[in-house]
C-alpha cells in the first residue's frame, strides 16, 4: 500500500521537510508518484527510512549513510547497526563504572591537579559529580566523614584506594566464577573485607549500612554495572554475601 508524505512523517516522526530533503539529496526517493504528482513511499521505501533513522541514531553523516546503504542487504544493515550500538553500549558501561566508583566513595572536594584526575579516573572528571553524591547522601554522618576524609587524600592514597577497591571486587569475582556460595564462610569473609575497606577509607559503614550498599548495588542499574563488568550476576552475588555477612555479625 503507497504512503503519503505526511503518513510517513507521522508514522517515523521525521518532518515533511526532512523527507523532502532526503528525496531531493537521493537518499530516499519515493518509488511513485500520484496523479497529481505528489509523493507516494511503498513499503520498502519505508524499510530504507527505518535503516537510515538508525544509522542516523549513531550519529553517521547522511553522506556516510547513502554510502553504506549502496551495499549490503536489510539483515547486514540490522547486524552492522547492532554492532555499532553494542560497541557505543560498551564506551558508555565503561564510563558508568567509572562515575560509580567516584559515587560509591561520595568523591567530593578532591585536590588533585587535571593531569592526576585523568590518571586515576580516565576521561571524567570526579568533581562534576559532586552534585550527585551530595544529592544523594548529603547530611548524612557517613557523606560528612567521607568529605572530611578524602579531601585530604593525596594522588598516592587515591591509588591504594582504588587499588584495594579493586583487588576486593576481582576476589568476589573469583569466587563467584569458582561456585563458592555466597552464604559461605569464604564469601562472607569477603563481604567484611569489603565493609573493612569502606570502613578504612570513606566513613564508618556499619552492617546496616553495609547491606543498604549491597541492596543499591542491585536497585541501581549503574552500580550494577560496575560489577557485571567483573562477573555476570556479580552485583546479586555480593548483595547476597553482604547480607549472609551481616547476619552472621548479628547471630
């Protein structure tokens, strides 16, 4: 069944005048015209415009589109349009993690020079979140004691921080990956490392505090993140073995 401009503008969102413009650049040429010579798009023109508004999601030029559409069948356009996806997906899970572990710790107020910030953390500056932690724990006991504690760290505390931080998380991910249960004695064990860590470094994280963490590590897609990036299944893993832990110091 032939479209009308307008159909298609309303069914795609993409404007009259947009449409316009691709027939007239000849990205998207409309198979026929009507009697009166108005525009008349088929289905498979339909297709093409899907193609292009996915390429153009991906922020391609629509000289690299026309390019691209000049080869390859639907199903080669929808595996190379994923893959494109998957690998901006990726960039962006990598940034998350990131800004999670600036978030975790309630990174306010950090003296270090940009050169150290990139070192640390990569291509993010930790200060521009501070906002976020403060929205987040702002007046609490815990996010005071944490300014008052991590203003003060030098480049060196920063890397033996998050170096720590680190080797804790490749630990729960072992163990994870090797079937150990998280109510175990080892998992558990691992749980209180981590409580220790925070401990040591942020605030003073009490068993409470410890499995309110563990249940945002789950709640929050972004801390999610930071632990599927170790292990699939990771942040249920450590939210379970947090819990186990806190448990046990109750008994």
């Amino acid at each position: 069944m032939p479209h009308s401009v307008g159909d298609v503008a309303r069914m795609s969102g993409v404007t009259v005048r947009t449409l316009h413009h691709y027939d007239h650049i000849g990205l998207l040429r409309p198979s026929g015209r009507t009697a009166a010579g108005y525009r008349s798009y088929s289905d498979a023109d339909l297709d093409r415009l899907r193609r292009i508004l996915g390429y153009r999601a991906l922020d391609l030029s629509l000289e690299e589109i026309a390019t691209i559409l000049e080869t390859g069948s639907d199903r080669e356009h929808l595996q190379r349009q994923r893959r494109l996806l998957l690998r901006r997906i990726d960039r962006l899970q990598r940034v998350v993690a990131a800004l999670d572990r600036e978030l975790e710790a309630s990174t306010v107020g950090i003296d270090l020079t940009p050169e150290e910030k990139f070192e640390l953390f990569g291509d993010f500056d930790p200060d521009d979140h501070a906002a976020e932690a403060e929205r987040r724990w702002g007046g609490t006991d815990a996010h005071r004691q944490s300014q008052e504690r991590m203003r003060s760290f030098t480049k060196q505390d920063w890397q033996r921080f998050l170096a720590e931080q680190r080797e804790v998380g490749r630990r729960l991910a072992e163990a994870k990956r090797a079937g150990v249960a998280p109510d175990s004695e080892q998992a558990m064990d691992l749980a209180e490392e981590h409580r220790r860590h925070i401990t040591r470094w942020c605030y003073d994280c009490t068993h409470e505090i410890h499995r309110g963490l563990g249940d945002l590590y789950v709640a929050d897609e972004r801390f999610t993140a930071t632990y599927e990036e170790l292990e699939p299944g990771l942040a249920e893993y450590v939210r379970a073995a947090i819990h186990a832990n806190a448990d046990r110091a109750g008994a």
